[in-house]
C-alpha cells in the first residue's frame, strides 16, 4: 500500500468516526470528492507517464484505474459503516 492510501485510509476512518459522532452527514460527499479525486489524480499521473505507447499500457492503465476506483468505493463503505457505528454509540450515549 503506497503512503497516500495509508493517509486516505487513516483520514476516512479518523473522519467518519468523528462525523458519526457529531451526527453530520456532509462527511459523505466530502468523502467522495476526495476519493474520487485521489482515482482521477491517479489515472492522470500513469497516462502521462505511458503516454502514447502501445496498448498492454493503456490495458494496465485500465486495471490501475479499476483498482484505485475499487480502493476508493471499498474505503467509501468502511468509512459509512464506521460512521453508522459512531452515530449509533453516541447515540445510545446520549450526546
């Protein structure tokens, strides 16, 4: 796992829990601006440095967008499960 998905990782369930507890749903599209955001980013860097080479590359530009686009859906649902934890504690807590 490279140092930004680390940093995402730790970000989204940091994030989510926090928003969970304060109840505030807006966590969500923020989420998904900066995951998706993190895919293009992603995909924009490895095209660049392919560029116009024959097409195994543009087949592993593929895959890596489909990995990154998975990465960031399966944070995206850990991090709503993690919220829904955390509103449902501080829920029970009464705050």
């Amino acid at each position: 796992m490279r140092d930004i998905e680390r940093a995402l990782v730790g970000l989204n369930l940091v994030g989510s829990l926090v928003a969970g507890f304060r109840h505030e749903p807006l966590w969500f599209p923020v989420a998904v601006v900066i995951f998706g955001a993190y895919v293009l980013v992603q995909d924009r860097v490895l095209r660049r440095r392919i560029g116009s080479r024959a097409w195994p590359s543009e087949g592993f530009a593929r895959f890596n967008f489909n990995t990154n686009l998975n990465f960031g859906l399966t944070q995206f649902l850990l991090g709503a499960l993690f919220f829904a934890m955390a509103g449902t504690i501080a829920g029970l807590l009464g705050t």
